[in-house]
C-alpha cells in the first residue's frame, strides 16, 4: 500500500456492455496494474446527484442497478467491496475546513458508474470503496470541491472521477465519429495537458461542439472534481478513442 501522493482518475465508465469489450477491460485492468495500491477508492459518479455533497454507505449494500435493457446477467452483478467509514469522516472533516456543506445517504449503494470500471481494475473487490455525490454541475463548484477532497491524496486514498468526455446517447446509433465529438474530445485533452484549469472550468463558452457533445452535463462534471484535486499535475491518457466508432468518447485521464 502506497504512502506517496496518489494520482487522481478520470475513468470513461461504460455500461455494463463494457464488460463484454475484452479490449476494454483488459486496458482498464493494466491502467490500475500499473497504479499504487491505494488503501481506499472514492468515486464520485455522473449518475448520483445530490446536493449538498452526500457521503454513500460506508458498508456493503446491494448494488443500484441503474441501466434497463439489457441482458439478465448483469442485473447480478456484486461487488462487495467493504466500506470505508475512516474516510468517509475525513471526507466530513474536509467537508467542514472548507465551509461546505455535506449530508449521509448510509443506505444508497454503488451505481454503475462506479461498480462498472471498478469490476474491471479492481476485480478481488478487496479495496474499501466509498462513493459521494455531484452536488451541483456548476464548473467552479465542482473544481473548488476537488481543492476541497485533494488532502485524500497524501492519504492513500484514489480519487476517481467516473463519467464521459462525450455523451449522446444518439450517437450510438453512429458508424463514424462526427466531428462534434472528435473535436469536442481533442479540445478537452488539450485543455487537460497544457494545465489550462480555467479552459476547462469555463468550457461551456469555449468548447467546440459543446451542445452536441454533451446535450446534459453530468458526465463531463466528474472530469471537473478530478482536475481541481490536481491542479498542477502532468497528465496522461491511458485510453482514449470512441465507444463502438461513434460519438462517444472513451477517453479516460491520470493527473498525477
């Protein structure tokens, strides 16, 4: 277990078809290979949304199968990975130093923005997960959050944001990528290298193809936290491309 300063993920979280993209996994699985061991993983997911920041279970629960449609298999899937109630009380304490507010759901579990790539980095569900929500979707708040959670960092704690550079749904339907999408996904990687934070907390007005990219917010919000967390790190992107050759960015980030 690593006492180094962790880095902090964006991941490109899939659906459950992921797990069906040997490809994928198999590029997920060597991404956290190749990580530190941290002593406990927080995920702050697009699919949760409540404000004031909300602090997930701190023990096992049955997993929130937040998807329709898909095949039985993966209405079963567990991940009992344990709870990790120390850091969800640092998680208060930071909440507090901050002057933010925070709230407890110990009843919600993990939905699958986060049990997804976690089955594939860390299948032995042997690390302590704790998941907390977007409290909001303004860019400077969600940046100023992850200022806020970045102390996790010195204490072997990942911090993993979990969403999408792109996300329209519609552009499943797609067998080429449309220029929206790559041009929107090259923009957010540029921001994201050359450090331009102010670029990406302002990409609303300066993104291209910003409206077809991303018709909702929520998947680009977690990339937010997890770059006011590192606001000065160098950057790499352990995957990239699009999901199934359409419009859907499969980009995933390290700040470390």
């Amino acid at each position: 277990m690593t006492t180094s300063k962790l880095p902090v993920l964006f991941v490109a979280h899939g659906a459950p078809p992921l797990l069906d993209d040997a490809q994928w996994m198999r590029e997920l699985a060597d991404w956290a290979d190749a990580l530190p061991r941290p002593r406990a993983i927080v995920v702050v997911s697009a699919h949760w949304e409540a404000s004031p920041l909300t602090i997930g279970a701190v023990r096992p629960l049955p997993l929130i199968y937040d998807f329709h449609g898909f095949p039985q298999r993966f209405y079963r899937l567990a991940y009992p990975a344990p709870g990790a109630p120390d850091v969800a009380q640092r998680i208060r304490e930071l909440m507090r130093a901050a002057s933010r507010s925070f709230a407890d759901a110990p009843e919600r579990g993990l939905d699958h923005g986060a049990y997804i790539p976690l089955l594939c980095m860390y299948p032995a569900a042997d690390v302590p997960v704790l998941q907390v929500s977007l409290p909001s979707q303004d860019p400077r708040e969600l940046y100023e959050l992850g200022r806020a959670l970045a102390p996790l960092r010195d204490e072997g704690v990942l911090l993993v944001g979990s969403g999408f550079v792109t996300h329209n749904l519609h552009a499943l339907r797609l067998r080429e990528t449309p220029a929206w999408a790559r041009d929107f996904d090259a923009w957010t990687a540029a921001a994201l290298a050359r450090g331009d934070h102010d670029a990406l907390v302002d990409y609303r007005a300066k993104a291209p193809g910003v409206r077809e990219a991303l018709p909702t917010h929520e998947h680009f919000a977690p990339l937010l936290v997890a770059a006011g967390a590192a606001p000065d790190a160098a950057v790499t992107f352990p995957i990239s491309g699009f999901w199934w050759g359409g419009g859907i960015s499969r980009r995933s980030v390290q700040l470390t």
